[in-house]
C-alpha cells in the first residue's frame, strides 16, 4: 500500500496517515522495502519500532534538531519519542494505536532524514 496513492512519490514526499486501528504491523517482508528507502543508521528494532541516534556538537544544536523534527511530527499529526541531552537526540518511532509499524512510521522517519 502506498500512502500518497502515487509510488512514484518518494517517503519523504508522503503524508502520515493516522491509524485507528484494526489492521496489522507490517511484517519483515512488508518493512525491508520501505526500510531500504531510509537513511542506513534506522534500525527495527525488535519488529516493533523504527530507532535513530543523531550525534551534535553541544546541547543546543540536539535541542534545535529535536524542536524541528517535533514541528514534522505535529505537522504530520504522527509522534515520534524522543530522548536528548548534549550531543545525541534518538527518535524511537511506531505507531501507537497498533503497537507495531505501519508505512507512516517510515514516511516520519524519512521527513526526519530530510532535516
């Protein structure tokens, strides 16, 4: 299933679409296409979640990456969690209503890819 409707639109391209429920996470023949499309340090984590860690100079500049990648996530009504302190931010992303992945987790975590 694509997102957009449009397969030629790359993940970044696409929009989150909100889950509410009553379908299955993707299983590891679903996932491994979409997690090609991603930057190489994503990592599924358990079958569960998409997992990231960005390294930063100091505090701020983890800061202000977290501050814009929360304006993705509120832009695309799709939440990431996040855990940062000086010079690392790690993005933990699934979807919630489901507890497993979905093609949206991998539409935010490319639009993450792109800051």
């Amino acid at each position: 299933m694509i997102i957009s409707g449009d397969e030629s639109l790359a993940l970044h391209q696409q929009k989150c679409i909100p889950c509410e429920g009553g379908v299955l996470p993707l299983n590891d023949v679903e996932r491994e296409p979409l997690l090609t499309q991603l930057d190489d340090d994503w990592k599924v984590v358990d079958g569960h979640h998409l997992e990231r860690t960005w390294d930063f100079d100091d505090f701020q500049a983890a800061l202000d990456f977290v501050n814009a990648a929360g304006a993705v996530c509120e832009e695309q009504f799709h939440h990431a969690d996040f855990d940062f302190g000086w010079g690392r931010a790690k993005v933990a992303i699934w979807t919630h209503k489901i507890d497993g992945l979905t093609e949206s987790d991998f539409v935010l975590a490319s639009k993450l890819d792109q800051l």
